[in-house]
C-alpha cells in the first residue's frame, strides 16, 4: 500500500465525518465539515501528485482514485438535497451517472481493458469539488449570520438559485461526460470482441 493509496483511502474515510458535521447545528459543526471536505479535497490532489511524481501509479490506486471523489462528491449532494438546498431531481442524476460509470469501469477492469479517465471528466470533478466548496461558504456565512435557522428558507431565496444554477451546470457536464464513457466502453467492447473473434 504505498502513500497515495493511503491518500485515497483517507478521503474515503473522512467522508463521514464531514456529513455527520454537515448535519449538526450551529456555526462550528459547518466549520468543521468545511474543513473536513477541504482536507479530502485537497487529499485528491495530493495523491495523484504523488502517484506520478514518483512513478507509483498502480492499477488499485486507478480504480480507488475516482470511486474516493465520487464517494465525497456525492455523500454531499445527497446531503444537500436531504437539508432541501439542492433539487432533488439533479442529485438524482449525478449518483445514478457515478453508479454506471463505476459499474462500467468495473466492468472494463474484468474485460482486462481499464477505462481512463479523460480530462473532461476531470475538470467535472474539479467543478463538483469547487460547487461543494461554495454551497458550503454559503451555508457557514448564514449559520454566522442567523444561527438555529433552516436555510434556504424557500425556493424564491436567491441563494437557492445561485446554487441550484451551478449544481445544473454540473449536472449537464456529468451527464456529458457519462456519455463519453458509454461510448468508449461501447467502443472497447467491440475492439475486444473483434480481437477475440480474429
């Protein structure tokens, strides 16, 4: 197990406790959890610095790697939706697309013919991780401001719009980029079955 495995496993591991502090009252508990989010987050950037850095990539680390940010990414969102701050619809969308994309993955792994993954996939995690940051930023200035308070409120909240508009965006680049992956995992598929059948 090599150092950025070990990353890997420990942004899955935090995870919890970030939505357990998410749920929590008050100002310090969004502290926390803002805090505990931004240490897997940055541990995502970290173990893939380290993994090509010194040259330790591994076929685990391959697999671990995305399954540790889609596990984070979507821990949230599903929270976000519980605490009604996100449409439920859109949260939906985003663990349906991680689910066939990990089946898809491991499905390719069996086929011996790993998917990669592809920069736009990438920069939708890097979105996801930036929308989560300031939903979060948005939730610690109001439970400052007026602490015991539900927020949003109701959807006429412009809050509620700014965030919903940035998780619609990420929600069109996931579906976006869980099309590629069905194409390229269609086309492997039948790259494999042609050099079967040759």
């Amino acid at each position: 197990m090599n150092a950025p495995n070990i990353l890997t496993l420990f942004r899955i591991a935090i995870t919890p406790l970030f939505v357990v502090f998410l749920f929590e009252e008050g100002v310090w508990p969004k502290y926390a959890a803002t805090l505990f989010f931004l240490c897997a987050a940055l541990s995502d950037f970290f173990d893939g610095y380290l993994a090509r850095k010194r040259g330790s990539v591994t076929r685990l680390g391959r697999f671990l790697d995305p399954l540790a940010d889609k596990i984070l990414t979507s821990a949230a969102f599903i929270s976000f939706a519980i605490l009604k701050m996100v449409a439920v619809w859109m949260v939906y969308i985003l663990v349906v697309r991680e689910i066939i994309v990990t089946g898809l993955r491991v499905y390719s792994i069996t086929r011996k013919n790993p998917l990669v993954t592809s920069r736009l996939a990438k920069w939708k995690t890097s979105c996801q991780m930036a929308v989560i940051f300031i939903i979060l930023l948005f939730m610690n200035v109001h439970a400052q401001q007026a602490p015991g308070m539900s927020w949003p409120a109701a959807p006429h909240d412009w809050q509620y719009w700014v965030i919903n508009g940035l998780v619609l965006f990420i929600t069109a680049l996931a579906t976006a980029t869980g099309i590629h992956y069905l194409v390229q995992n269609f086309i492997f598929s039948r790259r494999s079955i042609a050099e079967g059948g040759s």
